[in-house]
C-alpha cells in the first residue's frame, strides 16, 4: 500500500486522459469518417452505394425511390461516398449521438425528371421535320 500510494497521489493531481464521453464530446480531427448523410434530394436511386458497401447495410428500391440504411451495421469505411456518382452521400466530422435503441433510416426520394421531354408526334413516328423522310438513304421512293 505504501509503494502505492505516491503513484495513486500523482494520479489524482495530473489532468485525466480520458473523457466522460457523450457528456464530453472531443474535437474531430481533420477527416474524420463520421455520421453518413443522404441529401435524398441528389440522390438518383442508382443502387452503386448498395452494391459497393462492405457490409450491406444499404439497400435501393429503385422504383419506388427509397433509400434504406442500418447505420448500427455500417463499418463507416466511405467506400458509398467515395463511389456515390451524385455526390448526395457524405459523412460528417462528427459521429451519430449513441442511441439505446436499433433504428433504421429510411429516406424516401421523389423520381427524377426526364432531361428531355418527349415530342409526341416524335412518339407517334411522325418525322421530325418534312424533309427527313427524303434525307433517309434507306427508304425506297414509292413506285
Ligand atoms: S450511390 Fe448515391 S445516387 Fe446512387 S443510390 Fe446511393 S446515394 Fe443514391
Ligand atoms: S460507410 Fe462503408 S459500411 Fe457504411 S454504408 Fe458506406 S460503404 Fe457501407
């Protein structure tokens, strides 16, 4: 005990090198891979994340336009952000407050517009202008 004792003083007068974390939250460092965001706005359902992800927490429904992430199995890794061609995935410095219960996120997005609009006589096979059908050098004059 007495051996210990200087040891146990010095303790109790240097700062402590541990944190009552979440009360006390540490800095982030510079690129820390924390938190992952969907801004679910960008996001064009291509299902690359889903397919890319290492441990298969993302799952895509294309159709219906749902973004689905189990952030309790993600290994937080950034392969999805890295890969994401939309750029609507990233992760922020911070890490996710702990929680004490499973949860699942769910975003649902809206369909993306068509970058062109259709041309309904276009759709009906009507030529687009009225010299076109001449201009094709696979139709034959009628006789
Ligand atoms: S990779 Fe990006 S754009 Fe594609 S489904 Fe995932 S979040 Fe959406
Ligand atoms: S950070 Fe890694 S583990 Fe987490 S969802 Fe993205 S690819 Fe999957």
């Amino acid at each position: 005990m007495f051996r210990m004792t200087p040891n146990i003083m010095r303790n109790l007068a240097v700062r402590k090198s541990t944190r009552r974390y979440p009360a006390e939250v540490r800095e982030p460092f510079a690129h820390v891979r924390g938190e992952l965001i969907n801004d679910i706005e960008r996001c064009i359902f291509c299902g690359t994340c889903e397919v890319k992800c290492p441990s298969q927490c993302i799952q895509v429904d294309k159709k219906a336009c749902l973004w689905t992430y189990d952030p309790f199995a993600c290994v937080y890794c950034g392969v999805c952000s890295d890969t994401c061609p939309a750029k609507s995935l990233y992760q922020k410095t911070q890490y996710r407050s702990p929680i004490g219960e499973r949860l699942i996120i769910t975003l649902q997005g809206q369909p993306r517009k068509k970058d062109k609009v259709k041309d309904p006589a276009r759709e009906a096979g009507a030529p687009r202008d009225p010299g076109e059908e001449k201009a094709d050098p696979g139709s034959t004059a009628p006789t």
